[in-house]
C-alpha cells in the first residue's frame, strides 16, 4: 500500500501541468496562444505549440491539453495531421474543441469571390473566379464535382434535370465475355439526341448496372447511329434499358441551382434560385483529406506506434474533394473503368485514420464532401464516434476496417464503437455507397444511429465472398434506424439493385442485427430488409421491423448456421422472404417470426430443402390466401414437412407507432407466444 501512494505521489510530481491553448480565425500564428486574446490562428501552428511545451517540460508524463477554438471558419492549406508524437494518455487526453459546439467549421475548400451577373450560350448567368489555389488537372478533366452555395450542394449541370434518368437503348458494340466485361460505347434513344449533340465530347455520364454506377467521358459521338463512345468501359455490362445521366457541359446549364465551371477561363457559372444573394458564401473543394490521424502501425523495431487518447469535440470538417487517379485501375475488373466493383468501397474518408486508439469523435459534424465522410483504418481499435453527424456525402458516411485481412490481428481496424449519430444524404457522386461499411473488422459496435437517404445500402458488413478467411466476426448492429434508401424525394425512381436496409458477407461469427427499424427500402432490380450474401455465416438477427420494401423482408443467397427470430416482417411488395440456393448444409433456422403482407407471391426462391422454419405466423392482407412454394396452401406446405408448429392467422396487428406494435383484441397470435419488438428508442437517443 505505502508502496502505491508513493508511486502515485512520484507520478503526479513529475507529470506535466494542463496545457490549454487558443485559436481563432483573427488569431496570428506568431502569437503566444495561451489566451483567448493571444489566440493562434491555424490547428497546424497549435498542434506544434503543443509539441514545443511537451519539449521544453520535465514530467516523465504529458498532462491533459486543450485546443480550443472560436467560433469561426478555419480554412485548411494543407491537410492536419496528427501523428503519435502528439498522443495523449487515459487521464490526460488530448482534446480539439469547439468553444460553442457547432460554431466551428474546418474546411478543404476554397471560398469563390462575389457573384457577378453575366451571360453564358444566351442565358443570364451569375459568374465567380476560380481562386488560384484550385487546381485543374492539365487533361481537361474536372477538378471538382460540387459547389456549394449557403450550406446547399447545388447540381452540376445535367440531362434530365430534377434529378431524372434516360435509359440506354442498346449495346450494338457488346465485348465478349460475362457480364462483368463492360462496353465502351452505347447507343442513346432519339429523344436524347438533342441533349447528347449539344452536351458534346468532353461531357460525363453516370451509368447504372445492378449495383453499380460507372463515370464515363465522352470520347466521340455518332450522330448518324446515335452511339456515344467513351474513354473508358463501363465498369460491368450495360442492358437496353438501364438508366445513366450527363453532365458537366455548358449546354447542359438550364435550372436554377445548377452550375458549370469552364476551366479555360477559370469561371464557374450558376443559375442562382430564390434566395440567393451574390454575396452568399460560396466553395468549391480543394483538399482531399480535411484531417489525418496517422500512427505507425510497424513503429520502430517492430513495436506499433500508435496515435492514441485524442478527442475532437464540436467541430465541423467541409468542403474535401476526390477523384479517381489519372493511373486508376479499378478493384475488379483487368481494364480500366472509372468506377467501383461494389459499395465504393476504394474511395477515402475526408477524415482519416490510421494506427489510432481510443480516439474519439464527439458531437462532431462531416459534411460537404466528395467521397467517405470518416475512415477508421488499419489498426484502429477502441475508437468512439458519438452523436455526430454525416451529411451531404459524395460517397458513403463511414469506413471501418479494410478489404483485405491484416495477418496480425493487432493490426486490423477492431472494437469501434458508433453510436448516436445521423448520416443522411449520401452517394451524391457514387451512388454505390453505403451509409456504413465494415470490412476485414471485428467486434465492432453499431448503435442508435439513423442512416437514411442513400441511393443503395444502409449497413454493410464483410468483404469475403464465400466460406473463406473472414475476419469480420462479433460486430453487434443494434438500435438503428436504416430508412428511405433507393427512392431519392421527389419520385425519381431507384438507380440500383442488389441491396438492403443491411447486407452482410462471409463467415462472421457472432455477427448480431437485432433491435433494428429497416423501412422504406426500394430497389430498381431487387432490394431487401436484411440481406445474407454469399457465404453469410453463423449470424443472428432478431427482434427487428422491416417494413415497405420492393422485394421482400428478408433474403438469403447462400450460407450457412444463421438464425432469424423474433422478427416482424411487413409489406414486402413482390414477395416476404426469399432463399436463392440450396447447399448441402443448414443454412438458417428462421422461428417465431411474424410475415405479413399483401404479395401473391409468399417465399421467392428455392425453399426445397436445408433450412428450418418453426412458429412463424402468417397473414395476408384482407385474409387472402398466401401462395407457398410449390403452389402450396398453408395446410400443404405444412403436410409437406415444413413450418412445423407455425399459423395462418390474423394477427390483428396494431402499428401507431411502427415501432411499438401490438397485438389487438382479436389477434390469432397468442398460442405461439410471439413477442413483438419494441423498439421505442430506436435511433439516435436525445443528448
């Protein structure tokens, strides 16, 4: 004991005492920082004021420090950097701090001058100059993709305005192979054309094909046979029929809110809409990483190095650009398409960390940006993002792990915690991308999160296709709300397929989706609730609500030892449930489950054999008859063997609110003893 106090008593002498110090963007990074009036300017200068205190203190151990910042815009020259240097300890953190949480915003971009009238092909304009600091690249190709006027990411100009689609009408110029061989051209539909000569060479197009979107330039075109030919394939097959868009010509700049930006003169253009003022302040992106918190997962001699105990507190990073690299090969296919295989899961985090521990995200805001919002990397482990908000994203919100599994397990991306966070309004430029995506991740945590407004998937969790290595293993998704994904606000209809609410990959065992509200969930092809993939593996999901989807509840392609239980599955469009393939294994035992909907037909798929299903209660809006496998009554499906103990029975089902269901007076339910879920409090809880 006498032992211990004087340790504890040596440690507290010789620590070092609480550093705090000032910035605001009046502030002069020649000044002492240690006041308010004395206030630096840049992260970048207090970051090495905070290393030059450390250095010049005795304690064998860094106090606490705070960085505390006014409210203000803090333009970015380069992008902030953290390395392990800079760490803090359990009991004295490091922590970047808003003053008055949400007052603070750190940006990658570069603020345009006033907005003057001008005209542009005829039409009345408003015209800003390109700062210096913007570059382009030297092949005429974009240097960015959003502007941003007064907080609101207007359109880059496009065909068919309002968010609209026009449909491919043929593939005359198909490349041998299977369907992830992609062409090179495509012939439009004659009532484009106009669009297509005026858009002219040079112009993008954004295709769409099952799950995934393509970039394409415009390298020629074909009036005579309507054929657009471009510089690089698509990134799988095209089909008559599937939908794209173009954009990024001068012709195309015809509604208010769009904008073009002519690289010659370093002009960008916009019609403004009501409101709009020529003083609003307006961005356009420069930097492609707005923060990087970088350890060193080797270290010297072997041993990691990581950045650890650091605490960003209320602050906003906006305005990060991305584009795919001159050199860009893609992650699939041997040619060399602008695009992804699946989930956009090559494109980076504005915000980035690698090799970090125990650092924290609080009430922090990300938006405004061209690719991912956040990526925990390699080695990132015990890490807490809470109560932030992801926001008007190029790609998806948050990237936890990688695609491919890190030998040492120390040395992969492990126990994150999410929790209490909105990330809305995603996939603007790569509509593939998912709300949240876990790769090669273990035991990482998911909680009361709403995730909504995507163009495809809400959750995606694995990355090996198949019954090989995984190591996305004992990640617990609970309490989130997964909303609105597919169908964009306004009617225009689903750009992808091959989706869901949450979909999964691989063997991951002790993987568990429970206490989750899925709902709202459209597809142009197919789209799911709860989707296993291929090789999905010993995981549980219970206790969830999936309500409105095109194409059913819940879906298993293939795998093995999963259990679905206690779920309440309603109003799948085409059809509740669906099982794709039959393997010479038990894929999942699927029990006490309620099924209610309106489709005629009930289970899609193969339903043959290699499953259990026991105590399910059935029902069919307006007591109509549901339809089994095999073109089956209920009575025959049972007869043959399957369903064993389970009901065709009027629930009576009581939905205001969705998340709180009850059984009515007349409910057939009670001999099952079904528990309905209630998930009051799903989402993010008030803080």
């Amino acid at each position: 004991m006498l032992l211990t106090l004087l340790g504890l008593a040596f440690s507290l002498r010789f620590a070092d005492p609480p550093v705090t110090l000032y910035l605001s963007p009046t502030g002069s990074d020649s000044a002492a920082g240690d006041t308010p009036d004395r206030a630096l300017a840049s992260l970048a200068a207090a970051r090495d004021r905070l290393r030059s205190i450390r250095a010049s203190q005795h304690g064998v151990r860094p106090g606490p420090a705070r960085i505390e910042l006014a409210p203000g815009h803090y333009t970015l020259s380069e992008t902030f950097t953290l390395g392990p240097e800079d760490s803090g300890r359990p009991d004295a953190p490091v922590t970047y701090a808003a003053r008055v949480p949400g007052t603070v915003v750190i940006s990658g971009g570069s603020r345009l001058p006033v907005w003057k009238p001008a005209l542009l092909n005829g039409r009345s304009v408003w015209a800003a100059a390109l700062p210096d600091a913007v570059r382009l690249p030297t092949d005429g190709a974009p240097a960015f993709r959003s502007l941003w006027i007064a907080n609101q990411r207007r359109t880059w100009a496009r065909y068919p305005n309002a968010g609209g689609f026009a449909r491919v009408e043929a593939i005359p110029e198909r490349p041998p192979g299977d369907w992830t061989a992609g062409p090179s051209s495509f012939r439009f539909a004659p009532a484009d054309a106009p669009a297509w000569q005026a858009a002219g060479i040079g112009c993008e197009v954004t295709t769409f094909a099952r799950w995934i979107d393509s970039h394409l330039r415009v390298a020629a075109l074909e009036p005579e046979t309507r054929l657009a030919r471009f510089v690089t394939p698509n990134v799988i097959s095209l089909d008559p029929g599937d939908l794209y868009f173009l954009e990024g010509s001068a012709a195309l700049l015809d509604e208010p809110g769009e904008w073009w930006c002519d690289p010659v003169a370093r002009l960008v253009y916009t019609i403004p809409i009501p409101g709009d003022a020529p003083e609003s302040e307006s961005f356009v992106p420069r930097l492609d990483e707005l923060l990087r918190v970088q350890g060193d997962p080797a270290g010297p001699d072997g041993q990691a190095a990581p950045v650890e105990h650091i605490t960003f507190q209320g602050l906003a990073f906006a305005h990060a650009r991305w584009w795919f690299a001159p050199d860009w090969r893609g992650d699939w296919p041997a040619h060399k398409p602008v695009g992804f295989s699946q989930a956009a899961a090559g494109a980076p985090g504005a915000v980035v960390c690698e090799g970090a521990r125990h650092v924290t995200f609080d009430r922090c805001t990300i938006r405004s940006v061209e690719a991912y919002g956040l990526a925990l990397g390699r080695a990132c482990s015990d890490c807490r993002v809470s109560a932030c908000t992801m926001t008007d994203l190029g790609a998806g919100g948050l990237k936890i792990g990688e695609p491919s599994i890190r030998p040492d397990a120390d040395d992969r991306a492990a126990r994150n915690r999410i929790e209490d966070c909105s990330i809305t309004d995603g996939g603007r430029i790569h509509h593939q991308a998912v709300g949240v995506w876990i790769g090669q991740s273990p035991a990482n945590t998911l909680a009361h999160n709403l995730i909504s407004e995507f163009d495809y998937t809400g959750i995606s969790v694995g990355w090996t296709w198949g019954y090989g290595p995984s190591a996305a293993g004992g990640n617990v998704i609970e309490w989130n709300e997964v909303r609105s994904l597919g169908a964009r606000p306004g009617g225009a209809e689903p750009p992808l397929g091959d989706m869901a609410g949450i979909y999964t990959l691989g063997v991951q065992s002790g993987t568990v989706i429970r206490n989750n509200y899925f709902h709202d969930i459209a597809g142009r092809s197919i789209a799911w609730g709860i989707y296993f993939d291929e090789g999905s593996t010993g995981i549980l999901a219970e206790c969830n609500i999936v309500l409105r989807t095109t194409h059913g509840s819940f879906h298993q392609h293939y795998g093995r030892d999963n259990i679905v239980r206690d779920n309440l599955f309603l109003n799948g469009r085409d059809a509740q449930l669906w099982r794709t393939r039959r393997e010479d294994h038990g894929s999942f035992i699927l029990e006490r489950n309620l099924i209610l909907g309106n489709s005629d037909q009930w289970l899609a798929g193969d339903w043959s054999s290699g499953f259990s299903m026991s105590r399910n209660l059935h029902w069919r809006d307006g007591g109509k008859t549901p339809v089994f496998p095999g073109n089956r009554s209920f009575d025959a499906w049972q007869a043959a063997g399957f369903d064993a103990g389970s009901l065709l029975a009027d629930p009576d089902l009581q939905l205001d609110p969705p998340t709180r269901p009850a059984f009515g007076p007349r409910s057939g339910a009670a001999s099952l003893g079904l528990t309905l879920p209630d998930l009051t409090g799903v989402g993010p809880r008030t803080r």
